[in-house]
C-alpha cells in the first residue's frame, strides 16, 4: 500500500509532523528533512492551490445563483447543496496547503459571469465550472505525489462529477458519454 | 488478508469474496494504521505486487459489471431508453476492462478472466436490473476511491482517475434513474 516511495518520503517522525502534533526536539537533520519534505510537496501544494482558485469560483457562482430569484425551488435546493459541497473542499484544500506549508489563495474580490438573466443561464454557469473542475482535478490527479493528498483529493473529484453530471441531466445533454478533459 | 490469500487473488481464480476482503483490507489498514503505527506493509504483505494486485480486484469488478449489463440487456426487462444506457454503460465498462488487462500485462501479470457465471438475485422488473447496475457502480466507486492513492505508476492511477469518473456519472445516472437524490 505504502511503498518505499513513500516512505522514503516520510519519515515516521515527520508524519507527526504533518498532522500537528509537535514533537520534543527538533535537531538541524530534523529540519532539513522537513524542508525537503515541503519542497518535494511543492508540485502538490500548487496544484492545490489552482483547484482552490476554482472552489472560491464555485461557491462565488452558487451565491450569485442562489440570491438571483431565477432558480426553482428544487433548483435551489441543488445550487445549496452543491456550494455547501465546495465550502467543504475548500476547507479540505485549505487544511492540506497549510499543512503542506504553502500559501492558500484568496477569492477574488469579484469574479466576472457574465449576463445572467435565466435559471438556463445559472444551470450553463454552473455546469460549465464544474465541467471545468472536474477536468481540472482529473488531469492533475496523476501528477499528485503524496499519498495522503490523493487521499483527500479523491472524493473531491467524486462530488464534481456527481454535480456535473446532474447539470447535464438538468440541462438535457448526453450522459452516456465520456467526461472529456 | 494473508499472502497466500493475496497470492490466490493475483494468481487468477479470484472469487468476489477474496475481492471483497482485498478492497477491506486497503481501506481499513489505510493511513491511519500507518500514521498509528508505522507498520503497515505487514497488514498487506508485499503490497500484493503493487499496482497488480489493486488492478485484479479492479478488474473483476469490471468483469462482473459487464455480465451484469449483459445480463440486464438480454432480460427484455429494459425500457428503450434504459437499454440505451445500459449499453453505452457497459461499453464503458468494457473500455476499463481492456485497459486494465493491458495494465497488468504491461506489469508482467496475467489479467483474470470473467467467472463462468454470476448470481445476481431474481431479476424481474427494470427496477430490478436498474437496481443490480447501482449496486454494482457504487461498489466500484468506492473500490476505485479506496484504492486510487495506493496505485504506483502514474499511468495507472491517471487510468484508474478516469474509470472512477465514468462510475461516479453512471451512478449519478442510475440514482436519477431510480429516484435517488444526488445532492
């Protein structure tokens, strides 16, 4: 399961590390190796940090969705739910960019949708960064080095396909195709 | 999961209960085990050869959804439109199936073959077969999502991302379908 890549990646002490729990001495080998770590991670943290980029955008579209008065009620029922699951993604990347030493990115001040005049045109919205978010994650999830983040990333990428393909059930489109990244 | 268990499992002859205890043993030993202890690779030997042995349970998985398909096909049970989707969902499956026989051969195994037959319960009405394929798609979602982090070859797990997306939108698909909500 854990293969030498792994751990040699890992050291046992590090993994304290990792998940915040402080250790008694920290001796100079100690702190290279955590620095090598945060580096090695480097690629993962900035691939976390585009798809946090993309949930700011996400939730932004949902509000905007959901204050718009254009939605059905079972409509809004879903643009709820599914901003709801991207706060939690949110929360999910924030935790591993920190934990991974990086920098999480803010949102936007604002974000730039367009005209939208219909609930078609929140439904086009809404599918079309999903469409987008899943692509994002499943054209990076090979890139991803640590265990630990696939992990995480995993059900991420399980809830953008679930919401995409309810956008293109809604909005009539195939669903017996192949998702194309 | 023993070794000679594991050993059975990648051999061939697999049953889904040997599938079924493989695909339990990589979730409940995950990371926690390792972040408690540090001592996993016990729990799965060698790593059951590596990416071999999570691409056999994933491969049977495939198998037994492609029979199901079939299955719910040759039962005249399916609507037009259900047998529209249960085609193009099983072609799909078949897609995985062959990319995963490569995969293992690539790595130097031998793909399992599909069991000789499959007992899937009484089969009646279109909600029956309908039923069945959810079952059998979230068995696969959730094998592929247990199992992703632990594939080693990128190529593999780049595949294996992409199968996991074809099963979480036939899932979606099948809960619309019978009336489950997916929000």
């Amino acid at each position: 399961m854990f293969s030498q890549r792994d751990e040699q990646r890992f050291s046992h002490r590090g993994l304290w590390q990792l998940i915040g729990i402080p250790l008694a001495a920290s001796t100079p080998e100690q702190v290279k190796a955590s620095v090598k770590r945060d580096q090695k991670f480097a690629d993962d943290v900035a691939i976390l940090n585009i798809a946090l980029g993309l949930e700011h955008q996400a939730i932004a579209a949902y509000n905007l969705g959901a204050e718009s008065k254009l939605l059905s009620t079972d409509q809004l029922k879903i643009a709820i739910s599914f901003r709801n699951d991207h706060r939690q993604h949110r929360d999910v990347l924030l935790k591993y960019i920190k934990r991974f030493g990086g920098t999480p990115v803010e949102p936007k001040s604002r974000y730039d949708f367009g005209a939208l005049t219909s609930a078609a045109d929140i439904l086009k919205l809404a599918h079309a960064l999903e469409t987008g978010a899943a692509g994002a994650y499943l054209a990076n999830a090979y890139r991803l080095q640590s265990t630990e983040i696939i992990n995480a990333a995993v059900p991420i990428l399980v809830d953008e396909v679930r919401h995409t393909t309810v956008f293109r059930q809604l909005l009539g489109l195939s669903v017996t195709e192949r998702l194309k990244v | 999961m023993n070794t000679e268990e594991l050993k059975a499992l990648v051999s061939g002859g697999p049953s889904r209960r040997a599938v079924l205890k493989y695909l339990a043993a990589a979730a409940g030993a995950g990371a926690v085990g390792y972040l408690l202890n540090g001592r996993l690779r016990p729990v799965l030997g060698q790593s059951v050869d590596g990416d071999a042995g999570i691409l056999t349970a994933a491969l049977y998985l495939e198998h037994e959804a492609i029979a199901a398909y079939q299955a719910g096909v040759e039962s005249k049970l399916l609507s037009e439109a259900a047998g529209k989707i249960a085609v193009a969902f099983q072609s799909d499956h078949k897609y995985h199936r062959d990319g995963i026989s490569g995969a293992i051969r690539t790595l130097g195994g031998e793909p399992i073959e599909p069991e000789k037959r499959y007992r899937f319960g009484h089969i009646q009405t279109e909600r029956d077969v309908l039923r069945l394929a959810r079952r059998l798609e979230k068995g696969a979602v959730d094998a592929y999502a247990t199992l992703a982090a632990n594939i080693q070859n990128r190529d593999v797990l780049n595949f294996g991302a992409q199968a996991l997306t074809d099963e979480v939108r036939h899932l979606t698909v099948l809960n619309s379908v019978l009336g489950f909500v997916n929000y």
